[in-house]
C-alpha cells in the first residue's frame, strides 16, 4: 500500500472512530435539550392525551422537556414526514398507529415519500383502545350473527359510518363486512358529532368504533353494543363478547399507540426511552389517567411493532384495493 493510500485509509479511519465516539456520546448524555413528541392529531384527542401523560413522566424522569408538537391532516402523514426527515438523534419522535393509520396509509397514500418499516425505529408501544360493534337501539340485531343475518337478507342494504373514506373506522367496516360475507354501504361523516346523531335516530345501521367514543350512547340505552372487536372482552362492557367469540371470525378493530423515532436513530437512545417508557407505564399515576381517557396501558417492543407493520401492511392494501377506497 502506498503511502498516500495509507494516509487516506488512516483518516478515514479517525473520521469513523470520531463518529462512533460522538454518537456514543450523544446517547450517554440524552437527552441534553428539549425532545419534541409529533403528535398527527389535533390537541385534547386520546393519542394527544396518551403522548402527554407518559412523556411529562418521562420527561420528569430524564429531568428534560418533552414538548407535544400537534400535527394533523392528511390521515397523519404529515407528521409522520416531518419525523422521518429530521436528525435521526432522538430529539424528534412520534405517536402513530402501526394497526391502522401507520400500514394503510403505504397504500391509500401511492406518493407516499417514505417506507414505515424502513424509515421509522419503533421505540414502544403505550397500550391500546378496544373498539366495539353498535347499532341503533331500535335495531332488530341483538347479537353480531343477527346483524350478519339481516345484511344477509338485504344485501347492499345496511350502512355503517365512518369520520372520512380511508380512516381507521371505514377500514374496519369493510373488513368487518368481508370477514361475515356480507355487503354494506359506508357513509362518511365529516363531524362525528353528526353520525352519532344519526346512528341514535337509526338512520346508519351500525358503526365499528373505539368504545369510549360510544360508551355514554351505549349506557344511555340509545345504541347497543353487539360485540368487542378486539382480542379481549372490555370492562367497560360486561357481557358482551368478542367478535371472535360469535364466530363471525378473528377481527381486532383495537387502536394501537406507538412511538418511532427515525431510522438511524442510535439503539442506545433508543433502549434509554422504551425503559423509561416502561417505568412511566408502571405507575399507578398514569394508569388511571390513561384508563380513564380508554386506553389500556401496556408496553410493547419494537420487534412487536415491526410484526405488526409487516402484517397490517399487506392486509391493508388487500382491503384498500378490494374496496376500490381512493383518498381524494
């Protein structure tokens, strides 16, 4: 080797070293300033309230700022853009769903400008919002196989709502609807308020929604909950069963809360905020906070996100496709 090849290698070699020793720096000491939490929904909505209760914990944990910075529109790829094209150092993270928003978007969205799987790092898993099956109080379906029966019987008949084509809940409702074999029609409502209205005058036939969206219309006997569609039954709805349960088929319409980082971001920052993350779930504090706005606290692993996202992305693109949904 020559020696102007060896002086090369040589500084290459320094630069490299200098880079590891910085990064390893900047893991030992992180969080040094304000971390930002993106958040792609409006303030005060669960997902905002489930970033603000585990990150003021963790936050006052790291002694550090962890600011939610709320970013809506466009079923939440907004957000996640701005996250994915800031500095992979763990001062920019986000809140997303890798069960719903987060895998449908990749088809839904065709000019999308980046991979989730490729372009985020999944840090954890907060919990989840168990979703339920409802209907109109003076529906004849007092169980999910009579509601599946009558779509049966009046095909192309029965509605169900949703707050957008392409969101979580116009999803689920054609999935629901190809699980039993049965065809519906989707009605998209701008303002939830006004299909909650609609559904307790039974002008909509049924609504796959997160429960505490429904809860009080249910406990007020103006809707009735058929079945849970997640993988258990809730607390807050004794006696009802899972969709599984009926036999209709495995169907889990739960909300997912997740945290990514971008990809590149250091595992070291990335293991110092999962146990962190881990440690705020654990106390009874935020527990009932997060109970009490519908969320089941339970951390997960970045591994389990990775599954999740493999999983959902293909499933969703499968529904989207089928169903001819297209996002104007």
């Amino acid at each position: 080797m020559n020696a102007k090849l060896r002086v090369g290698r040589r500084a290459w070699l320094v630069a490299a070293a200098m880079a590891l020793a910085a990064n390893a720096a900047g893991a030992t000491d992180y969080p040094n300033r304000t971390v930002k939490v993106v958040v792609p929904f409006a303030a005060a909505g669960v997902t905002d309230i489930v970033a603000r209760v585990v990150f003021d914990k963790v936050g006052r944990a790291l002694n550090q700022n962890f600011v939610v910075d709320n970013r809506p529109g466009a079923g939440g790829t907004i957000a996640i853009e701005q996250t994915v094209n800031a500095p992979a150092d763990g001062y920019t993270v986000v809140m997303a769903d890798p069960s719903g928003s987060l895998p449908a978007n990749v088809t839904l969205y065709p000019k999308l400008t980046y991979d989730p799987v490729r372009d985020l790092a999944p840090i954890a898993i907060f919990g989840t919002t168990g979703a339920n099956l409802v209907v109109p109080a003076p529906s004849p379906a007092r169980a999910a196989q009579e509601l599946v029966a009558l779509a049966k019987e009046k095909p192309g008949e029965l509605t169900f709502a949703s707050t957008g084509i392409g969101t979580p809940g116009h999803l689920n409702g054609e999935l629901f609807s190809r699980l039993a074999g049965i065809t519906t029609v989707h009605v998209p409502y701008r303002v939830v308020g006004q299909g909650v209205t609609d559904m307790v005058a039974a002008r909509i036939s049924f609504w796959i929604a997160p429960i505490p969206t429904m809860l009080q219309n249910v406990r007020q006997g103006q809707l009735r909950a058929l079945a849970v569609a997640g993988a258990a039954r809730s607390d807050d709805l004794p006696g009802v069963p899972t969709i599984k349960e009926t036999g209709i088929g495995d169907f889990d319409a739960s909300t997912t809360y997740a945290v990514f980082a971008p990809a590149g971001t250091p595992r070291e920052i990335v293991s110092k905020l999962h146990a962190e993350i881990g440690r705020a779930l654990d106390d009874p504090e935020v527990q009932d906070k997060l109970r009490k706005a519908g969320v089941s606290p339970k951390l997960g692993a970045p591994e389990d996100i990775t599954r999740m996202l493999q999983r959902q992305i293909p499933q969703w693109a499968d529904v989207i496709k089928s169903a001819g949904i297209k996002i104007n």
